[in-house]
DNA sequence: TAATGTGAACATTTTCACAGCA
DNA sequence: TGCTGTGAAAATGTTCACATTA
C-alpha cells in the first residue's frame, strides 16, 4: 500500500540530506577561498565567487546556506573562516592516510602528486602484486605485497584508497578492502564496482572523460547561451 | 514584458538539447555493451542494463530515446548496433588523435595507457617545456618542444588535448591551445579554465574527488535506502 | 509473454526576487 | 547601500504505469 504523497511536499530536511551536487560544488568552493586567501583578501561576497566559478550567486549562497550561516550582509564571506568550516565538513581539517593499490605508472604518478597533501591527504603506503615492483621505492614510499594489504587496512590507519590496478583484478581488490574495514575508495578501473552499503565509491574512468569530451568538441556548440556570454561551458 | 508560461509547459525537444546527465550515462551503457558482446551475448533489456549500472530501466530506455529508437518491443536492443550507435553519437566510430601537453610523472602515465586506444583515441603527440624532457620518449612517443604545439594542432591533425601541466601555466597554455583552433580540452589542473564558447573543457581534478570521497566516507551511511539494498551508491 | 517508448506524476535543482541585516 | 538567507517559482531530471509491438 502506497502512501499517498501531495505533489511538493518535502521531507523535513534530516541531517545528511545535503544535494549531492552541492557538495561537488563544495569543493570548489574551497579551491576558491583558497586562491583567494592566497591573493590575501579578506572577505569574498557570493556574487565573486559565482563569477569566477561559472555559477549565479543565489546559487552559491544556498549551497553554503545548507551547512550553517556562515555569511555577513553587506559584507560576504570571511575566506578563512568559511575554508576553515568547509574542510571541517569534507573531514580534511585533518590530515588522512591513503593507502594506494597498484603501482603501475598511473598509480605512481599519483604517490608523487604534491597536490594531495595540500588538501589534507597523505599517500602513505602502496601495494601491489607485481614481485618485479615489491620492495622498490617510489616517493619515499616502499611498495608492498598485496599480502599486507588486509591488514595495514584493518590497522585502521587507512580509511580511504586509491584503486589503480587492472579491471580484471578490480573487485578481487574491492572485497578484500571492504572485509577489511576501508570507507571509502577511488576507482580509476573502468569498471563498476560492487561494494556494500557503508562505502563508498568515486568513479574515475578516464576513457569516460575523453568521450564526455569528444560528444561536447564535436556537437556544434549547443552549449547554453549567456548575455555576454564569453566563456564555454565546463561540465 | 514576460511571457506567461504554465508551470509545467516543456519547449520542444530542440535537436542538440540532450540531458547532460543523459550523456554522462551514455558512456556508462557503452561500456556496458562492450562487455556484453565480449561475452557473447547479442542482445541486452534496459532492465539488464539498468540492473548491472545501478539505475532503472525506465531510466535506461529514457537515456536511449533521446537518440532514435534503437530496441525492439519483447526483445531488447541488439548490442553490437547499440555500442555502433552510440559511438556514433559521441564520434568514437573513428580514431582520434589526442595531443597530450605537459609530460610530467602523470602526463606520462596517460601517453602510455592503453585503454584510450580501445576507445578510440590515440595520445600520439606530447608537448613540454622542460628541456630535459624535450626529445625523450615515452610509448613511442617523442616529447617535443613547446613551440611546435601551435602548428601541430593548427594542422588540423589534433581536435582534442589532454592539458597536464602545473596549474600556474595551464590558462596560458590554454589560451595558445584556442589560438590554434583545439575543440575540447580536458584538463587536470587544478583550475578553472577560461576558454571560447565553441572550446569544451572537461575538468578531472583528482584532490577535488578525494574530497569528495573524504566527504561520503565520512558521513553517517546517508546514501539512498534501497528495497534489499546491497550495494553502495556510486557517484 | 516480454520488452520498448512515452505521457504524466513526482522529485530535485536552479533561479528569482525580496525582506532584513550591517 | 551592499549583501546574505530564503520562500516561491521555474526548470530540469527521474520514476511510474501503460498502450503497444514482436
């Protein structure tokens, strides 16, 4: 039997209901603030940030509204302030450790990648199951077996990892992650993987980008027209 | 003075107004077929489909719709004319060339990965500034200077880039990349690119979907209840 | 019987527009 | 005056349910 449910009726707006899309957007928010700290501004209004994400202002200040009230009228944003309250909702107020499997080229170009650690993440161990790359050294960090893996896991010192091995062993890898406790993985296999309710997955399929890329270069800019309009989409 | 307009009147489907979402999703379905057809199977249900990526049927032949009418009542859609449409619709039922700019530690990992090729598009050139990486190869690929970029893709030869430099040159890159007549640009700097409106601009950055992973694993189990829920939910 | 394609209902997301505060 | 926070309207996206076809 099916409640009935009057047409714009909403749920009462629970703790954890945030749209996902605002917190895609959050995200850039922060990258936001954090230029702007670093040119040394102060306060930031919605409309600043908007112009310079590609976003209107309105919509700026109903994604940060669902969090708190972290604006002043008249004034804007403080920079610090609200960047401070931001990483405290992604949880990177905090440095986390991120364990890394499969050290092939990609996933060793990521053990290196210095932008991490900024945002507040540390590539601190990598696995794999290739003897030939066991035991070799890539930015300070030594590749282990894949034996070991269960258990730095289950350590608890990792709750998050960065999935670079082949499709085929992607969700061979996946279950032995989920058994052992991770919260959270990137996947950079082209693959869908199949993990249980409490973890959670972020796609990356870089094939995938590419032909999102080639349907937008190749349909003749059907892209939405703006007054002024002077810049191109960005998905 | 404003037109009035009810409340739920729709324009008319204008050729070129594709869901974003929808596009998104088609890369989805095609992988999908691909592995279908590796497992020899001729035809798929938009319940098959929906059921292995996560969504409705209903969803799934909604998706498809959009594009002409492709399955056949009581049967299905036939896989191998699926996968042939819809690489038509992205412009994948030919190889691409692919300039990839900046040969860094990630720069690099791309030249040499595979599954590009398998999609269609080959990273057959790669351009960077540093001299001790100009005239090195890597996956058969020679790194050539940076002032040979704007020929190559003024040729003709390159539609699409791959951009992997620092974030401080990637906007002057990008501005030079325009100049020369490139159609889409995607882009792992950590920036937001200002670009022509006949230029698309996918952006991939990595610390962003840390965040975004931080965010989820962090957050009491929110991800949507399900009738015998046994996944996690994917973004 | 098994499946598509599709209007209409439902749900989410974005934009508008304005009251109210500094 | 300049800007936020926010209801309400508009736009976009998803699911339902069913006529229709193989």
């Amino acid at each position: 039997m099916k409640r009935p449910r009057r047409p714009n009726e909403r749920k009462p707006n629970r703790r954890g209901s945030i749209p996902p899309l605002t917190v895609k957007r959050l995200s850039l928010y922060l990258r936001y603030l954090e230029e702007s700290a670093e040119a040394n501004q102060t306060t930031v209004s919605s409309r600043q940030a908007g112009r310079a994400l590609g976003l209107t202002d309105a919509q700026v200040r109903k994604d940060l509204a669902h969090f708190g009230q972290f604006g002043r009228p008249g004034v804007g944003y403080y920079v610090e302030d609200l960047a401070r309250e931001i990483r405290k909702i992604f949880g990177t107020d905090q440095v986390w450790d991120v364990a890394l499997i499969g050290a092939g080229r990609l996933g060793r170009a990521l053990l290196g990648y210095e932008g991490f650690l900024k945002k507040g993440f540390r590539v601190s161990a990598a696995f794999d199951s290739n003897p030939k790359r066991i035991g070799r050294e890539f930015a300070n960090v030594r590749v282990q077996p894949m034996a070991e893996l269960t258990e730095a896991v289950a350590s608890g010192r990792f709750r998050l990892a960065i999935l670079a091995v082949p499709a085929e062993a992607a969700q061979e890898v996946t279950d032995e992650l989920c058994r052992a406790g991770i919260r959270g993985i990137i996947n950079f296999a082209p693959v869908r993987l199949a993990v249980p309710e409490d973890v959670a997955v972020v796609p990356v399929d870089l094939a995938v980008q590419l032909e999102q890329l080639s349907y937008f270069a190749n349909s003749p800019t059907p892209r939405k027209q703006r007054r002024q309009g002077k810049r191109g989409g960005q998905s």
